[in-house]
C-alpha cells in the first residue's frame, strides 16, 4: 500500500512516496518556483542518483501533475500508475480552533481551512490550492489533513490567551495557536524513547529552528507553551520573521513613514529577521561564512538570534518546573552546530551542561545524538525530526479507521525498535567517512 504526503507552500511543492508494506520511503522531492516562473523538479527515487530538470508550473495543480508524471515515469518513477496511492496526507500550517487531531478532507473542513486563512497568509492560501490540485488528479482517494496548530491545542487558556479585551477572543478567536506541531509531535515522542519514560510523564523543551522558528514547552507529554503565536511571526528570531517585538512599534514606524498596514505586515515577515539585521542574509550558512569574514552584522544577527533562544529555554524551564531534556530539531536545529554553540553558552547554572566537541560533531540526519556533557543534569538531544512520517502514519490510520489524537494513539517511532530504513543507510555512509560519530549517537534507555 502506498501513502503519498504532500506539503505545498507559496510556491513549492513538497512530497513523499512511502510504500507501508515495507516501511519504507520510495522517492521523495521538491517543485520549486511554483507560479513565479522557472520552475524544477529535484527528484530522489531510493537507490538512484537525484534528477533535476525544468518544467514550468503556472498553478500548484500543474505541480502535483508534474510530481505525478515523474513519479509513474519509465525512467524516474517508482510506481506503476496512481491506482497503488490509497491516501494523501497533506499539512495544513493552520486550523484555528477547530481540528485538535488530523482529518479526512471534506467540505466543512475545506471551509475552516478557508476562514482561517487569514491568518496564516504565507502558507493556507497554498496548502488549500494543493489539496484541491491533488483532489482533482487524485478524486477516489481520502486526502487528509495534518495540521501544525493541532498538537498546540492542549494549551492551558494561560498560554494561549493575549491580556487584550476578551471579546476579541469570543468574536474573532484571538489567541495563541502555536505551529510546527507535526514535528514537535514527532520530537516529544522520540525524546520520550530515549529517554525510557511514559512520554506521559516527559516534560521537554523542544527548539524547533529552520527559516522558521519556534520553542515548544512539552508539559507531561502534551503542548503547555509555544512561542508563536496567531500567526507564525511571534517567537523567535527567523530568516525574515522579526519575532517578538514591542507591540507599539509597528504603529510608531508607520507613523514616521506613512508605510500602511499591509507594508508593515510584509517587512516584519519578509524582510526583518535575520535578513533585517545583516541586510542580506536569511540564510544562516551565509551568516557563519560573513561572520567568520569579519562581519560584524552577521555577527550581531547570530548573538539576537542565540539571546532570543535562551529567554524561552530559561522562561520554559521557569514554566515546566521539571525538564528531562532539551531538543534541537529542524534543519538550523540539526546542522548548525555554530548556533547551538551560542545558544547553549552560560546555561550551565540552570542544569544544562554541553560538550563542544560533541556538539560540533553533530550535524547529521541519519541518527539522533547526545551532546551534553555527563554532568549535565538536562540530558542534550539533537532529533532529526520527521514530519512526513507523521503525516504518513495519520492518514494511514485515517483510511482504516483506527486513528485517533495522539494521546490515545500510537505510532510506530515510539518503539525501542523503530529503524528508518533510509537513514540507517545514510548513517552508515557518515561512520564511513566519520567513525566518531559513533560516540554521540542517543540510544534509547
């Protein structure tokens, strides 16, 4: 049985070909430059060289046609016809207050995907023309959603409510939602394993870091606290996103330049972050090659972004009471062992202790790996994280009816056992060519 996962964004075109059968990923890929022009597809079948090539995708249903083309291709496919796919999942970023688990797609819930739009502007807009794309090619399937507000929705009303008038939460469900919720999901229950405990009595404090970023306070298994907030702009400090800000200050700079509330909105997501602070740089590989150069910007874009981590973590720690471990994940989270080195500077006087050189050994995605040092009383985990496998697994069970929130649900990472098949075999590459690796590689307990 084949499970087919698509994530599209603004313009792009995410996907996962996973044969359930044999536990295991048959290709995987990307469209890029969806609706802007100059379109690509990078495809990865299992066992093959990547393919790359053009093709141009004016709407994100000439994308998931694409995606279906060269997945049943001669030469680069690895299925026969769309006829094995017996469901899609698909992430949806936001579900406002409506979804507390992953849904087969029907009308009501397209509507409430619909209604809350708004406030998810860079991603729902997207997410909802890609599953009516992949409804079209793909009607006699269930198409699910998995949505990253839903793991959130276990916040106590002290986390998730604004101290602003309490109509605006009655009239215009004004809150906290919270997002990354599949891979925090996916995170909290790996960190469980690892740790050999009920992930029902796990409390954790999760740094989820990519372009986006935020920190998630895992209280007895289940979302206490997040740092973004309505929307995906609060929190941390990301590639464009500003993060948290003074309220006020959006409306004191639009005064001085006449700038409106849509142009405001644009530079605090698009153009402030990391991007704000140097001026060119989002990326933070770009930002450790100019610091290294000398950049003092760069430099001072690192040092914000580190800060802001550090207020959650000890904030959190605050909030928790108990931590039994702290989790990097995420594409920043999981290779830049440069920020982790910033970020985890002077928290030895709240229990958390890291070993440098273990830390800049770790920059890999085939294992999960420890970097603290044995003194440390929070233990250090870097997790790889694994959103497609949740989205996989919640619409397998959707399908066949035996899914459920994920509190009285079970997947199949939460074994001592569980292997990623793909990754194993990646890891084997990396001990060849670095066999310390071995040395920080997390086992379960």
């Amino acid at each position: 049985m084949i499970i087919l996962t698509l994530n599209c964004g603004s313009s792009s075109a995410k996907y996962q070909v996973y044969d359930w059968e044999k536990k295991d990923i048959l290709a995987s890929g990307i469209v890029e430059k969806v609706t802007i022009g100059g379109s690509f597809i990078s495809h990865h079948a299992k066992g093959r060289e990547e393919v790359v090539f053009d093709n141009d995708c004016p709407t994100h249903t000439q994308a998931i046609e694409l995606i279906i083309k060269t997945l049943t291709d001669k030469e680069t496919g690895v299925i026969s016809d769309m006829s094995v796919i017996k469901a899609v999942g698909h992430r949806v970023l936001h579900g406002g207050m409506k979804f507390i688990k992953s849904v087969i797609v029907d009308d009501a819930a397209m509507a409430a995907f619909n209604e809350v739009k708004d406030l998810g502007p860079l991603h729902n807009p997207a997410n909802i023309m890609g599953i009516e794309a992949a409804k079209k090619v793909l009607p006699n399937v269930p198409h699910c959603a998995i949505m990253d507000t839903a793991w959130h929705q276990t916040m106590p009303p002290e986390s998730y409510l604004y101290a602003v008038p309490s109509e605006w939460y009655e009239k215009y469900q004004v809150r906290r939602y919270g997002f990354h919720g599949t891979s925090f999901l996916y995170t909290a229950k790996r960190a469980a394993v690892l740790l050999g405990q009920d992930p029902f009595k796990t409390n954790l404090i999760i740094c989820h870091i990519g372009n986006g970023a935020s920190v998630n306070a895992v209280k007895d298994g289940c979302s206490f606290d997040t740092s973004m907030g309505i929307t995906p702009l609060e929190g941390l400090v990301m590639g464009t996103r500003s993060g948290d800000v003074d309220a006020a200050l959006p409306f004191y700079v639009m005064r001085k330049t006449g700038m409106s509330d849509t142009e405001m909105e644009n530079v605090l997501n698009k153009k402030s972050g990391l991007l704000g602070i140097t001026g060119k740089y989002a990326d933070r590989r770009d930002i450790q090659a100019a610091a290294v150069a000398g950049d003092k910007q760069a430099l001072l874009a690192q040092y914000i972004e580190a800060h802001r981590v550090k207020k959650y973590i000890g904030a959190y720690q605050a909030v928790l009471g108990r931590v039994d471990a702290l989790v990097f994940t995420a594409g920043v989270g999981e290779f830049a062992w440069f920020m982790r080195n910033k970020i985890l500077e002077g928290l030895e006087g709240i229990g958390i202790v890291y070993d440098p050189k273990k830390n800049e050994l770790s920059h890999t995605r085939n294992t999960e790996t420890i970097i603290s040092k044995p003194e440390s009383k929070i233990p250090i985990y870097i997790i790889p994280t694994d959103e497609e496998l949740v989205m996989t697994e919640d619409a397998f069970a959707l399908m066949k009816g035996t899914y459920d929130i994920h509190t009285k649900f079970t997947y199949s990472f939460q074994s001592k056992d569980y292997v990623n098949k793909g990754r194993a075999e990646g890891l084997e590459h990396d001990l060849a060519k670095n066999p310390a690796i071995a040395e920080i590689i997390a086992r379960p307990k």
